[in-house]
C-alpha cells in the first residue's frame, strides 16, 4: 500500500511544513563596496530568524542589517569602507587592513556579497597570516581557509555567546524554536511513526517488513536499506 510519508508531505511544501515568512524579513548584508564613512546604529533588537541580536544602519538612504557584534548599543558609530584602517569592534573593514590575531565575524567568501560565513551567536574567526596568496582566517574546528584580501569582515565577536547555556526547560518552548527556523523536530525513529506515515510505522505483530527500497521507488520513499549486498547477522 502507497503512504504518503513525511518526507514526501515536508517536500509538499504544505503550511504545516514551512517555516513563516515574516520571520525572515531581515536581509544581513553590507553596504556596496564604494561605501565609505561613519554611520549611526538606528536599532538593537531581536529577529525570530537569527541566533544572533540585529542592528540597523542607514547608508546611502537605504536600510542595512547586520549581526550585533559583542559590547554594541544604539547610538555608537561605526565605520565602514574598503579604505577604513581603524581597529575597533563593530567596524567593517577589508581583511588585509587588519592585524594579526584580530577576531573578525560575517566575513565574505567573494568581495560584495555581503557576509556569508560566521554570522551565529558568539562566533568568532582569527586571522592567522597576510601574505600574497590572500588572508587565512582560522575558522570553528580549527580550519584553515585563505580569503581574498579585499573581502570585507566585521571586527569583534557576535554576541549572544550564552544563548545555549540557558535552559529550555518546556517542550513547547522547544517546538516553537525549532519552528521559527524550520526544523523537523522532534526526530523520532521510523516504527514509532504511525502506519499511514511510513513504511516502518506502528510495529504491530511479529510481521518484519522489507528494509529493502525499490530501484524505482521516489526519492522520498527511498528509505531503509539502499541497493545492499546482503543483509541480517553475519554468523
């Protein structure tokens, strides 16, 4: 019998299944690459979106997003420019303008696309060497990746580093987390589901059904054992 199981019902794309749009409202970027200057922060708060706190800047008439760097509040000045060499948290700077052993987040893979790498709650990266071959930051996990000297970074550190020291303390809290940000949770094994939802649901009776998934079966049905070469106990 065909059961529409759950990974054919998230890939729907159904309401149950997709994650609310107004929680992604915030676009993290910087300013284009000939922006140069001091500007204000408008705002601190909190996106449903982001691990980390939010500010807002107004460059260029237009409103920007960026991750909250450790020790910021509304009011202070930062600067930003691909000129900018003064080394203080919160400014963004070109990673060959920075010294040795300087913490840097929201770091950019290619020059203008805004930040894309370290842009959690208390996520850091240190910059290990500048030579010709480009800037090598060390990453979480101790990785080594050299970037173009002309990507731009956010000096300091993200804050909300204890976020994960806080308890959750209610499953429903928990849910509602996990929600916010599209996550299939909880994660149960698949003969605890019901029978209607997957080929290994409700365990009734001493029946073993076949782990063994056909070869033209769709990718969302795909589960269990995948083209094996033998299966059960060696003895």
């Amino acid at each position: 019998m065909g059961k529409t199981i759950i990974q054919q019902a998230r890939g729907h794309g159904s309401f149950t299944y997709r994650v609310r749009r107004r929680a992604y409202i915030y676009e993290i970027k910087y300013p284009s690459l000939n922006t140069e200057g001091k500007f204000k922060v408008m705002k601190l708060f909190n996106s449903m979106a982001h691990s980390a706190p939010l500010i807002k800047i107004v460059a260029e008439g237009k409103e920007f997003y960026l991750p909250a760097c450790q020790g910021i509040f509304e009011g202070k000045d930062i600067e930003i420019g691909m000129n900018c060499k003064t080394i203080a948290e919160g400014n963004v700077l070109c990673l060959k303008n920075m010294p040795i052993d300087t913490k840097v987040f929201n770091i950019e893979i290619r020059p203008g696309d805004g930040g894309k790498i370290g842009r959690t709650s208390g996520y850091f990266a240190t910059i290990l060497r500048n030579d010709e071959k480009g800037v090598t930051l060390m990453l979480s996990g101790k990785r080594e990746i050299t970037f173009n000297g002309n990507c731009r970074a956010t000096i300091g550190m993200i804050a909300g580093q204890g976020r994960k020291i806080k308890p959750v303390v209610k499953a429903g809290k928990k849910h509602f987390m996990m929600k916010a940000r599209n996550k299939f949770w909880p994660r149960t094994s698949a003969v605890k589901f019901n029978a209607v939802d997957h080929p290994f649901g409700s365990g009734r009776g001493k029946r073993i059904k076949s782990k063994i998934a056909k070869n033209n079966a769709p990718a969302g049905a795909k589960v269990g054992h995948l083209h094996p070469k033998r299966t059960g106990v060696r003895k």
